[in-house]
C-alpha cells in the first residue's frame, strides 16, 4: 500500500514539475510564440505574393453510336473503310495528357507572346493543372499565378488552342482518310475496268457462253428427237422379229407341196399330180417381205443409233466446255459485282469524309462549357490559416525548448534542488539580504547527510 502511495504520489510531484518548468519559462515560451507568429503575419501580409487561381471547364462529348462501334469487332471491307474515314475515339486521360503537353504549352506561350515576358513551356506546367470530374465528361482546368489576368488568360488561351489543335489534328486525319480513299478508288476503278474489257472480250469469243447455250439445247433437241427415232424403230423391229418368227413357224407347219387328182383332156383317165403349196407360197412371200423390212429397219436402228451415241458424246464435251465457261463467267460476274459495291461505298465514304471535313465535324467534339474569369480572391496564401500553424508550431517548439533549458540547467537554486541532484536533507537556509535590506532570495544552505 505504501508503494502505491510512493507512486502516486511520485506521479504528482512529476506533474507539478512540469507546470512549474512551464511556469518557470513561461515569459520565453510567450515570446517564442509571439515571434513566431509574428514572422507569420509579416510573411504573409508583407512578403509572400498572393497566389490566384483562374478556372475553365471543358465539355467532352462523345456520341452513343461511337462508342457502339468501339464494341464492333467485324472483319469486312465496310469495317475497315469505316476505321480508315473514322476519327480515333479517345479516352478522357488522353485528352487531359494532351491538353497539358509540353506542345500546348508552347502554343499558349506563342500565342500571348509570354516568351517576351520570359515564361517558357516548363513554366506553365507548373502553373496548369487540369484533372477530370468524378463520373463525368468534364474536364476541369486550374491556372495558379500571382497575376489574376495572366492565370485568366492562360487558362482561355489554352482550352482555345486546344480546341484549335484538335480541329488541326482532325483536318489532318480527315484529309488523310479522304487521300487513302481517293487511292483505293482508283485502284477499284482500274481493276473494275479491266476486268470489263475482259468480261466483255471473254463474250464476244465465238465459243461464247451464249453460243455454247444455243449449240447446247440445238443438239439436245437433236438427241431428243433421234432418240425417240429409235425408241420407235426399236419397237417396229422388236414387232417385225416377231412377225417373222410366226411366219418362221407357220411356214415349217406347211406342206410345201400338195396332191393333186388332175383327169386327162378326154375325161376318160384320173391321176396324181404333185404341185406347189399356194399357202406355202403366200408364207413364203410374206416371210421374204419381213425379213426384208426387218434387215432395212435392224440397219436403220443402227445408223439411227450410231447418230445419238456421237450426239451424246458431242453433248458431253459440250456441257463441259459449257461448265467451265458458265463458272468462269460467274466468277468474273461475282468479281464485278464486288468491285462496283467496292467503288460505289468508297465514292460514298469519301462523300462522307469530305464533308465531314468542311464541317470540322469529328467523331468527338470539345466545347469550352465555361470559360475562366480574373479571380478577384487569391487562392493562397491562406494567411489565417498560415498565423494560425505559426501560433501552434512557436508554441510547441518555446515548450520543447524550455524543458530542453530546464534539462540542461543543473545548478542549485532551491531547496529542493539540494534534494533532488545530491539526494540531501535540508536543515535550514540562511537567507541573503542586499545593501537595502531587502531579501534576494538567495542564501547558503545547511545540509546534513542522510
């Protein structure tokens, strides 16, 4: 319990302390901090120039069907040509690093002529910051300057020559996409004619398509016809073998001969005579006929049919002769149609690109929505603000200082003092009076060991 006590009372004894070193030094630590502020209120107010800031914002807009076509990825000519007479979207850090370029710089100081004044482009970098809102397309540019007017008029000198650098760099981009075009319509126009007087050459040929076409149906019609020819010739031979196999057959049942009773011229006398079988001999006649018609009809199918294999081979080669020429003409055909779309989308594109260009209209706009004005208030110094750190920082540095004094202070001035640095008990002091009888507070002290 006594120890606790000891501590206790050890902690206010070192808290006393410290109001009394504050006590003891008090009249430096006020004079510290006064100066201090002091300094401040005289730095500020006398010496440190006020600094202005001036503000403009600039607009960016970009259309909805511009970023689409960012999302696009076709691989075809119209997504190509469409890349080439496009201006290239740009993000809105990319404005920004441009707008604070060494090269905007420059201009800016050409066009107020700041070089007379002895500003060069690294000294408006220090003195221009441009950053973009949160969530917004706006970018806010800031021009800090001890000149009110001058941050005013670098601020508006920059948004304009900016805007002015980017209808230049859209000029160029745009003059650019339109020469490409120009290029790659001649080359369309040169190929596209050539393959014309080809196309036109290939049918003016006397084995032309057409002709081919006409040949084509002439001697399928041919075949058609002798083919029907012999179909039917066929069925007239098929029906003659078949007449002459029955007359074959009639014949061999038939007697070639006959038994004829014949009586003498008197009448007296009746004998046999053999004779020729007249039935025999009409079937004989009449088998002659169509073995004769069959022979002449058997030659005619067979001429008959010689003519439709030669017109069917001769149709052959040319329904191949027919095919390749029909597969070439298409392919020219095809090849002509896609250089004319070719050349009817570039003539358009480069419609569209030069009058794009004549109305400096880009894939992207920039407009300055506010223009800065001469500030009427510096931005800093913040003098108030500045007094008031000066207040803080004199005071705590007069307090480290006076413990620091205190620290290093080691005479005796006090009973107490005998105390603490000898670790004496004090029997009595013997106080020092001047001439006047006055008392100094100084005196000798009697001290005894503990």
């Amino acid at each position: 319990m006594s120890e606790k006590t000891d501590y206790l009372e050890s902690d206010v004894i070192d808290l006393r302390q410290i109001f009394q070193v504050l006590k003891k030094w008090s009249r430096v630590i006020v004079i510290i901090t006064l100066l201090a502020v002091l300094t401040s209120g005289i730095m500020n107010y006398f010496f440190i120039d006020p600094v202005y800031e001036a503000r403009s914002m600039l607009l960016v807009t970009m259309p909805a069907a511009n970023q689409q076509v960012l999302r696009q990825n076709e691989d075809n000519l119209e997504s190509v040509i469409n890349t080439m007479s496009r201006l290239p979207l740009m993000t809105m850090n990319t404005y920004v690093s441009q707008l604070t370029s060494d090269t905007m710089y420059q201009r800016v100081v050409d066009r107020l002529k700041l070089d007379e004044q002895g500003y060069t482009a690294k000294n408006l970098a220090g003195m221009v910051k441009a950053e973009v809102g949160k969530d917004s397309n706006i970018i806010e540019l800031k021009v800090q300057h001890t000149n009110p007017r001058l941050a005013a008029d670098v601020t508006n000198a920059l948004g304009e020559e900016y805007l002015e650098y980017l209808s230049e760099r859209n000029q160029q981009q745009m003059t650019r996409s339109t020469d490409f075009l120009k290029k790659q319509k001649a080359e369309t126009d040169i190929k596209l004619n050539e393959l014309l007087e080809q196309y036109r050459v290939f049918n003016s040929d006397v084995q032309s398509v057409e002709y081919l076409q006409k040949q084509f149906t002439s001697i399928t019609d041919e075949l058609n016809k002798y083919q029907a020819s012999v179909d039917m010739a066929y069925m007239e031979a098929r029906q003659l073998e078949a007449g002459v196999v029955s007359l074959y057959a009639k014949l061999a049942g038939t007697s070639e001969t006959v038994t004829v009773n014949k009586v003498n011229q008197d009448g007296t006398e009746v004998f046999a005579s053999e004779e020729m079988n007249p039935v025999y001999v009409s079937l004989a006649e009449k088998l002659n006929e169509k073995e004769a018609e069959l022979a002449e009809k058997t030659a005619s199918l067979q001429a008959m049919t010689a003519t439709t294999e030669r017109l069917r081979l001769q149709l052959e080669s040319l329904q191949a002769t027919l095919s390749a020429k029909q597969i070439k003409q298409q392919q020219m055909q095809n090849e002509i149609t896609r250089l004319e779309e070719t050349q009817n989308m570039l003539a358009e594109k480069i419609t569209q690109t030069q009058i794009a260009r004549s109305i400096d209209m880009g894939e992207t706009s920039i407009n300055i929505a506010s223009p800065a004005l001469v500030p009427a208030n510096p931005v800093k110094p913040n003098k108030q603000l500045n007094i008031a750190v000066a207040l803080v920082l004199g005071l705590m540095v007069a307090v480290g200082l006076a413990f620091v004094l205190e620290f290093m202070d080691n005479t005796i001035k006090s009973p107490d003092d005998v105390q603490k640095h000898l670790g004496l008990s004090v029997m009595g002091t013997i106080p020092v009076y001047n001439g006047s009888g006055k008392k100094t507070g100084r005196g000798f002290f009697r001290v005894q060991k503990a």
